[in-house]
C-alpha cells in the first residue's frame, strides 16, 4: 500500500506532485444477487445488471479524474445466484485484496459480512437495503448506508403531502413484511409531520400467478370495492414493497383520489426523469452505456463508488482505510446532481440526501420542502435525526 | 435613479426561451429578441466586436450572429478535441492568449490546457463542481468558482497551486443554497464580484485580501454577469426570475432590473 502523508495546507494535486509511474489502483468490490422480482409493471421490472451498471459508469468517471492523480479504480462485481452464499463471496473478495465493497444485499446478509469482514477489515457501502434497523441497533462503524432509508423515503413523502395540504390519509398496507416496515415509516411520517391516518386496510396476499392473460378485467373490479367505505380522506398512501397491489390503485379507488408511497406518487433517492443540476449529463452517460434508463439502484451504486472517488482524490491515497476513515470525516462531501452536497452522518453514518418524488414520468417534487427547518441541515429533516438514534458505532 | 450609461449593446442567452436578449445600457431596456437554437447558454463576444458566439448545447453547435445584423451566419465546425475531466464547462482564457483552463464539473478540477499544442498541462483539483474560472487581467491569479463546494479557489497561474480558497457567509441565510458560479474581476484586479446562484446574492471581493465586503441581493439564482466596458455597471443574469440586475458598481448598489427571455444564463457586452 502506497501511503501519502496529508499535508495540512490543503488538497492538492499538480499532476507534477506524483511520481511518474507509480499508479495507484483503488479496487472495489460489487455483491448483489440477481434474484428476479415481478414487478406488476412490466416498465419497472429491472434488468439484470441493475446497480452493477452504475457502479461501472462511476469507475468510468473515477477513472477520468484519475488519470490526472495518477489513480485508477477496478471493479469486481460479483452476482449472486438463490444458492451463492454472499458471505463466502465477500470473503474470496477480501483475499484478493479488495476491502472497499457496494453490497445491494437484504440487511440480514449485509450484518453477516459485516461481522466477519471486521476482522479482515472490509469496508462496506450498503447500497441497496433501506431498514431503519441497519442505521439503528444494527448501526457498524465500518458501514456507509448510501441508499436512503425507508424513514428517509417516507419523510420525503410526507413533508410534501404535508405541503400539499393532503393531510388525511387512508394507508393500505400489504401483508409481507417489507410492506409493513414501509408502513411503520409513514405512521412515523405522518406523526412527524402532522398528517392523520384515518383508516388503515390491509391488501393480504393470497398468492397465485402474478401474470395472467386478461387479468385487468378483474382488477378493474376488485379494486373499487376494496377501497370503499373509508372515512373520508385526501391520498391513499400504499404500502406495498412486494409489489402485488400498490400499482394497481391508481384510477381504481372508489372514490377519485391519488395515490402515494408504492405506487402513484414515488418517493426514491433518483429517477430517470430528472434532469435538473445537471443530471442530463449523468443520464445520458448512462443511456449511452448501457441503452437503457438509470434506476435509483444504479445511481446509489454510482454515488457509492463516486464518494470513493472523492475520498481517494482529496486524501491523494489508495489506502481503503484512509479513504474510509475521510468519508466519515466533516471534509468530507460529494456532489452527485441534486444541487447540493452530500456528506455522512455522524451518528450513524447515512448519506444524507434529497429525496424526489417522482410519478413515473417527472419529478413533481424534492423533498427537504420548503418550511422544514432544522438547526444543523434541513437534509435532517429526512430520517432519523441525531437526537433520536439508536446507533452506537463500535 | 439609473445614472445615463454610454450605449453598449449586451446580449443574454435565454436557455429556455432559445433566444437572446439585446439589452441597450442607455436606456436599460431589451431592443430585439432574437431566436437562436435550442438551449443556448454560454455566449462570448469576439474579440472584433463582430460575431456574438453562443453555445446551443442540444444542438451540439456553436452559433455565430452577426452583430450588425443580428442574424445566425454561421455554424461553425468542431477542428479538435482536448481530453479534460468529466463534464468540462468553464472556459478562461490567460491574458496573454497561451493558458486555457477548463474545469469539469464531477471530476472536480481545473484543467491548464496549452493553447498552443492543445495539451493538458497541469490539473488543480478545487471543491466540488466547478462552473467557471477567469484570470485577472494581469495575469497574476486565477479564480475557480465550486458550485456545490461553496468556494472560489484563488489559484497561482505559475506555480498551478491554490493558495487560497474564499468561502461564503449570507447573514441569516442557510450555506446550502450559496453556489457561486459566475465571476467577474474588475480590470485593475482590485475588485472580484461572484454570483451565488439560489442564494440570490452576489459578493463582492477585495481583490487583494480575498475576503468578502459586501452581498448584493439580485434577482433569483444568479449565474453569470457582465461589466459594461467602462466597469461603471456589472450586469447579471437571475435564472429562476427571468430578469438581470444592474449593479452600480462605484457605489455597490443594484439599482434596476430589466426582464428578459426565460431562464436568462450567460451575458455578454461589446466593447464599445
């Protein structure tokens, strides 16, 4: 490992201040499982180099600047079958050298890296898992949680509801367990922000085909009663991360009213829609690339590596470590087409970060809204706040 | 009051009205709309005083308007390419013609680029998103704006180091929305003017000591500005209001707004 002693003065880099030859290469390492969700829209169904084609757009980018800092960036991507074991993966990453990896793994196999990862000193960006646990009780010093949490997402949605004056809400939830962690953050949401959930439904899953021919009839249907009867109310906020009812709403409640949270209007950290900050560049890097639209997997996967990027060209290093360590630091910012820095919480190291809401086709919003202070940073305002947590890092 | 001014002819892109705007600085007052291409944005006058050079970027084309006639003559043809970092977008050129910088956005640097041999010289890496970079007039420093870092680097032509960063405090204002952009250094290198973008205001700089005297409140998201030959008025473009304010530059004080096309982002004025 090449170390460079920070000077104090300040972040230089003369390309004349290096060396001639000695390139340093950062490697980074990619674990997330190609596991195929039925989506109910066949537009948002992923592909399968979902956040693996951020990530190497970023090692493009990184590399671009790299050139001028004698730096460059590799990517091991690894994906993950029903019967890979990611833990082993992640361990055959850190014998070969990599220790910086992007997981877009559910929490329960991301806390299992991370705990034998400690030992081999990996250093985890959890790109893909949005519980609240993971920045809570389950909180590591040696994970960086660039996807938003579902607090962050539900907060983003609320604020702006709140905004709207759409205040009274009938929440449906579905009745896997992701669907109700979703829920748990909106009632969080509404309380906060001062909406009032006049009726909760739950849509049940009872199983069957996702896909059949002329299942529209039927839905068009179903719906309408189901959502019947409710006290009176502004949205329809869905619950539905399993994706087996949420996008089916729009249009169909009973009563003419929109829908919010897994369907309708969505809140995510990114959409291909925006083109504001700059972002049109980004995207079309992008299509470009890959011929195809950038997701919110993506750009956290982007953001991810991009934040290495960074670290690893102001602190003029290739040392996972000291990378680490300057992320988690006040230096430390990243710009990543949202109009305004992004840096680490200290409490429990999150990205902090605007939230859009998007209902497919544009942005109708970006949360923090307007009229949402915080003394710190109205970015806050979006998750669990310093005074609230339950991390304890070590 | 608005203090009569000789008539100089400034020109402002409209990026989304995909025109200009051709302000007379006699009477303050937009004479002709002209339509270009589609989103134009950075616009220079040449050095002639002939042609009025606008980019329009979603037409991937530099467009040449006469200045007498005020119509497109020319589409003019790519005859190289530099390789600079990622998003490439300020342009500043060295006083004695030798220097280009170009500073691109997400790799975060400022780019020294040979004019000559068309070659990367020396890269600066500055803070995040840099929009814009001028030299003074002497040539003795250059001046990086980051957008999102929220500073202008003072950076040392000769040695290609930055010795001093200014930052910005607005009085009772949060720091995220003051991204300066657009930057403007008065002749005698005695005064530098930065545009903070959403925070609305422009700052006003002791161009030896570096540090900020004033914030003048223009209109919204301020970008780009421009002085009129004689520095008695700095003009500057408010994107989100569509209008560009006048400062008056002896006193320090913004002193009118004109309205312009949508979305108003670069200016420029003629030398006479």
């Amino acid at each position: 490992m090449i170390r460079v002693t920070l000077a104090a003065a300040s972040m230089l880099a003369a390309t004349s201040a290096l060396s001639a030859g000695d390139s340093l290469i950062v490697k980074i390492g990619y674990l997330g499982r190609v596991e195929r969700m039925e989506t109910i829209s066949l537009l948002e169904q992923p592909t399968s180099d979902n956040g693996v084609a951020g990530a190497q757009l970023a090692i493009e980018d990184n590399n671009t600047t790299g050139k001028f800092l004698n730096q460059s960036f590799s990517l091991e991507a690894a994906r993950l079958k029903g019967s890979d074991d990611p833990v082993a993966a992640a361990i055959q990453l850190a014998d070969r050298g990599v220790s910086l990896i992007l997981l877009d793994l559910p929490a329960d196999m991301l806390l299992k890296i991370a705990d034998v990862g400690r030992a081999r000193g990996l250093l985890l960006f959890n790109v893909g898992a949005a519980d609240d646990q993971l920045r809570q009780e389950d909180c590591r010093p040696d994970v960086i949680h660039v996807a938003p949490s579902r607090s962050m997402l539900a907060d983003g949605l609320a604020q702006y509801l709140v905004w709207k004056r759409w205040r009274r809400w009938l929440l449906v939830v579905g009745s896997h367990d992701p669907d109700k962690l979703y829920a748990d953050a909106l009632r969080r949401a509404a309380g906060r922000f001062g909406a009032k959930i006049v009726q909760e439904r739950v849509f049940q899953d009872t199983g069957g085909a996702r896909r059949t021919d002329s299942g529209l009839v039927q839905t068009q249907s179903q719906i309408p009663p189901f959502t019947q009867s409710a006290p009176d109310y502004e949205v329809l906020i869905a619950a539905d991360e399993s994706q087996v009812f949420a996008s089916y709403l729009p249009y169909r409640t009973h009563d003419p009213r929109p829908v919010a949270g897994s369907a309708g209007l969505v809140p995510t950290s990114w959409h291909a829609s925006l083109d504001q900050w700059g972002a049109i560049q980004l995207q079309d890097r992008f299509r470009r690339l890959f011929s195809r639209r950038m997701t919110a997997l993506d750009m956290q996967a982007w953001t991810a590596i991009r934040m290495i990027g960074e670290a690893a060209a102001r602190v003029n290093s290739a040392d996972s470590k000291n990378v680490f360590d300057y992320m988690k630091g006040p230096d430390f910012a990243v710009a990543a087409f949202k109009g305004r820095k992004l840096t680490v919480r200290d409490w429990d190291l999150q990205l902090r970060q605007p939230i859009l809401l998007t209902d497919g086709r544009v942005i109708v919003s970006v949360s923090p809204q307007e009229g949402f202070l915080h003394q710190f940073s109205e970015l806050d305002t979006l998750g669990i706040d310093r005074p609230e947590t339950k991390c304890r890092l070590k | 009051m608005v203090g009569p001014a000789s008539a100089f002819t400034a020109y402002v892109s409209n990026e989304k009205d995909n025109t200009l705007s051709v302000i007379d600085t006699s009477e303050w007052q937009v004479v002709k709309t002209i339509k270009v291409g589609q989103r134009p944005r950075g616009i220079a006058y040449t050095k002639d005083q002939k042609f009025v050079l606008v980019a329009v970027g979603d037409d991937d084309t530099i467009q040449m308007i006469d200045t007498r006639t005020n119509i497109d003559i020319a589409r003019r043809a790519q005859v190289g390419d530099v390789q600079v970092g990622v998003e490439p977008e300020g342009m500043g050129i060295s006083p004695d013609g030798k220097i280009l910088v170009n500073t691109s956005e997400t790799t975060n640097m400022a780019h020294f680029v040979d004019t000559a041999t068309r070659k990367v010289v020396a890269s600066v890496l500055v803070d995040a998103r840099p929009r814009f970079a001028t030299f003074k007039e002497d040539g003795s420093e250059l001046w990086v704006s980051s957008e999102v870092g929220g500073t202008v680097s003072i950076i040392d032509p000769a040695k290609r180091k930055v010795k001093q960063k200014i930052a910005f405090k607005i009085a009772g204002m949060r720091p995220e929305p003051i991204q300066p952009v657009g930057i403007n250094i008065t002749r005698d290198g005695k005064t530098g003017f930065v545009a903070l973008g959403p925070s609305n205001h422009v700052a006003v700089v002791d161009g030896m000591t570096h540090q900020v005297t004033k914030y003048l409140l223009v209109g919204q998201r301020v970008w780009h500005m421009a002085f009129t030959p004689d520095e008695k008025y700095l003009l500057t473009t408010n994107g989100v209001s569509n209008d560009v304010s006048i400062i008056d530059v002896p006193a320090l004080k913004v002193i009118n707004t004109i309205q312009v096309g949508q979305q108003p982002w670069g200016i420029t004025m003629s030398d006479r």
